[in-house]
C-alpha cells in the first residue's frame, strides 16, 4: 500500500509496524525511477506500508528528518528510525535493504 502523506497525518503515518517514507520531488528523475520500483514492492510485499512525502509540498518535514536530497528513504519500526538510504536503489537491492532492517 502506497499513501500519500502530509504534515497532518504524517506522525500518525509512522507508527506502524514497518514504514517505508520516500521523500521525493516531482521534479526528480531518480525520483520517479525509483516510483515505479515502490509501485512494484507495494504490489509484492504486504508486511510494510510505503508513505510518498513530497519535499517541495512539505519542506518542514523534510527538514525535521533531515532531508539533504531527494529521494531519500526513511525506514520506520513503531515510529522508530531503524535505518535511511539516499539516492535511486533497483528493486532487488531495496528488497534487500528493507529484509535487513526491518
């Protein structure tokens, strides 16, 4: 399941079990690559909710998590950061990334 979030809901949005936060532009080319990986993960994989926040639409939580570039994924344990990753990864290594962290 993919949610859009903004500052109203987003601490809410956090708290799951596990929670994947892409923090994106719409301008961005690695963004929108790595769209379509998120797409496809959210189709496959049923023990994680993946949370899109845009950073031009949402500049102060960009900046409350640290966002220096986009896309930068967050990885959220019951609200917990457990892990964070910057740039484009394909599919099989965000898989990857997501089994070890979570």
């Amino acid at each position: 399941m993919i949610i859009i979030g903004n500052k109203e809901d987003y601490n809410e949005l956090i708290m799951g079990d596990l929670v994947l936060v892409d923090f994106f532009a719409k301008w961005c080319g690695p963004c929108k690559m790595l769209g379509q990986v998120l797409e496809e993960i959210s189709n496959e994989r049923n023990d994680l909710i993946i949370v899109k926040i845009d950073v031009d639409e949402n500049p102060d939580l960009a900046k409350l998590n640290g966002v220096m570039s986009v896309p930068t994924l967050i990885l959220f344990k019951n609200g917990n950061v457990v892990a964070r990753q910057s740039g484009f990864m394909p599919k099989e290594i965000l898989n990857k990334w997501i089994d070890e962290n979570k």
